[in-house]
C-alpha cells in the first residue's frame, strides 16, 4: 500500500476511534438523541456527504450518489442509549449518570460513519446510491 493511502488509512480509522468514544461518552435515550444527531451531522458534513432534507427532530438521512447507475441501498444505524448507569472504568465511559450505550448502538453509528466514508472514497466506481 502506498504511504499516502496508508496514512489515510491511519487517519481515517483514528478520526472512527475518536467517534467511538464520544458516542460512547454521550449516551442519548430515543427521541433526545440532538447531540448525537449534530455530532453524526458534523462527521457526515465534513466528508462532503449529502445530508437529504427531513423533518426529523433527531436522527438524519444522507446520500452518496455512484458515478455510474444503479440500485439504491439503504443502510441504517441505531442511534439510541439505553437507561443504564455505566460501572466501568474506561477512560471513555458514559458521562450521563443513568444512561449508557450496552447495546452497542455507539459501535453501530462509528460503523454506519465508516462505511460512509469508504463509499464517499470510492463513489466513482459505485453503481447507484447508498
């Protein structure tokens, strides 16, 4: 692998690892998820992601287009918390007493950034929309 596509790599999978841990950190139960919202909203603008037009109080939808035609696919991550305190001692743990990611929605939505991002990288041979 090229050094440069490497550090990109590197980069990419430290920017993930950060937004793990602050999903994880800020735990939002369903329908409070704004700073969840705006923090997704924030990784998906600044990759140059199309965020679509919605009502939605929380929770968005985007769009990367192909270069070429196609189907469109639809991927969904769960955003929601659960009402748990957290009894860990993680340097990234809950900092809302009472709320906590156990269900591993934090590892769905860094999962759900990250494809994103590899398919935003490599839409010029994607055929459709994602």
């Amino acid at each position: 692998m090229p050094e440069e596509k490497l550090m990109e790599k590197r980069l990419m999978e430290a920017r993930l690892m950060e937004a793990f841990c602050w999903f994880h950190q800020h735990p939002e139960l369903s329908y409070e998820e704004y700073e969840t919202t705006a923090r997704i909203r924030e990784y998906l603008e600044e990759a140059g992601i199309e965020i679509l037009p919605a009502e939605l109080e929380t929770g968005l939808a985007a769009v990367i287009r192909g270069a070429q035609e196609g189907p469109i696919q639809a991927l969904r991550c769960d955003i929601d918390a659960l009402p748990i305190t957290e009894e860990t001692d993680l340097p990234y743990r809950s900092v809302y007493p009472g709320k906590m990611h156990a269900c591993g929605h934090d590892f769905h939505i860094t999962a759900g950034l990250g494809a994103a991002f590899l398919l935003r990288e490599n839409r010029k041979s994607l055929k459709g929309e994602v």
